[in-house]
C-alpha cells in the first residue's frame, strides 16, 4: 500500500476509461460530488466543462482524471472515495484494489476466502430461547429460594429430570439439604 492516490490513479486510469459500468449518469454524479464537497479540487467552471453533454463521456471521464492527476494526491484521493461512495462494484474492481486485496501483509493474519466458515449453533433462534428460558428459570428458582416458590422442593426435583447425573445430585442435595430449612 506504498503507492500514493496519484500512482494508484495513473495506474487504474485506463481501467477507468474502458470500463462500461461508468456511463454518463455516474460520472455526473463524480463530477458533482467533487464540486460541492470540494469546490478547491474541482469549480464550477471546471464541474461545467466535465459536465458537458456534447462531449462523450469516455473524453471527459478522461480529461476528468487528467485534470485531478494534475491537481495532485488530495484531488485524487478525494476521487477515490467519491468512486467508492457512488460506484462500489468499480471500485472494488480497480486493479490497484485487486493487487492490494490480494497482497499478503505479514503483519496482519487475514483468514482466507476459501476456509470453511464454522457455525457454532446452527439449531436456530428459538433453540436459543428456549436454553435462555430454562437458564433464567433456574436464576429465579435459586434467586428466590424455596420460601417464595409455591411447590418448593418439588419444582427443583422437576428441573432435576433434564439434567445431567451430577448436576442432578447437586440440584437434589441444595432440595433436600436440612441446614437451609
């Protein structure tokens, strides 16, 4: 990513001007954009001679990316995020965002594309509510204590069927411990 906005707009500029996807409409709203949120890159006098619909589009898409070459690194950045906010699929398919999506940074571990991507639960949300239903019974039951549940032990011994050997012994020995009552 050592390549300036300028380098990277001289290199992608014939991309640019070949590709189909750009026609009058988006390169209007390009030009547009670079006049009212930057007015010092591109002016009105500038917006209306890239604007002209007498010229084709493939010449002021051209002269557009001659002019903001010429304006320096801040105008062809400024070109790029317009390109980016307006025309996302040209973007992303720019040779110098190939290159750059395809190079390895040492220092960042990046996942590849082709790794199988792992789901953790796949039974569904009501799988999930109904865990977290059973969890937030138990909280209450144990928040509560015996006192207040009406049933007392018996509600314990009845949460006790669904769970595992030892988790059962410890949910029946907190029912039947004597100290607590």
């Amino acid at each position: 990513m050592g390549d300036s906005f300028h380098d990277q707009l001289l290199e992608d500029s014939r991309f640019l001007r070949t590709d189909r996807r750009l026609d009058t409409e988006l390169v209007d709203k390009l030009i547009l954009q670079l006049n009212r949120i930057y007015p010092q890159i591109l002016t009105d006098k500038e917006a209306t001679k890239f604007r002209d619909l007498d010229v084709p589009t493939c010449v002021r898409l051209a002269e557009l990316l001659a002019h903001l070459q010429g304006k320096g690194e801040e105008a062809c950045r400024e070109f790029y995020r317009a390109l980016h906010l307006h025309v996302e699929e040209v973007y992303f398919s720019l040779p110098t965002r190939l290159r750059l999506r395809d190079s390895v940074d040492p220092f960042t571990i990046t996942a590849s594309p082709t790794q199988p991507r792992y789901v953790l639960n796949d039974r569904g949300p009501l799988f999930f509510l109904g865990c977290f239903g059973v969890a937030v019974g138990m909280a209450l039951l144990y928040y509560y204590g015996e006192a207040k549940v009406t049933g007392g032990s018996r509600a314990l011994g009845m949460a006790a069927l669904g769970l595992g050997r030892r988790a059962r012994e410890v949910l029946i020995w907190h029912a039947e411990d004597p100290i607590r009552k």
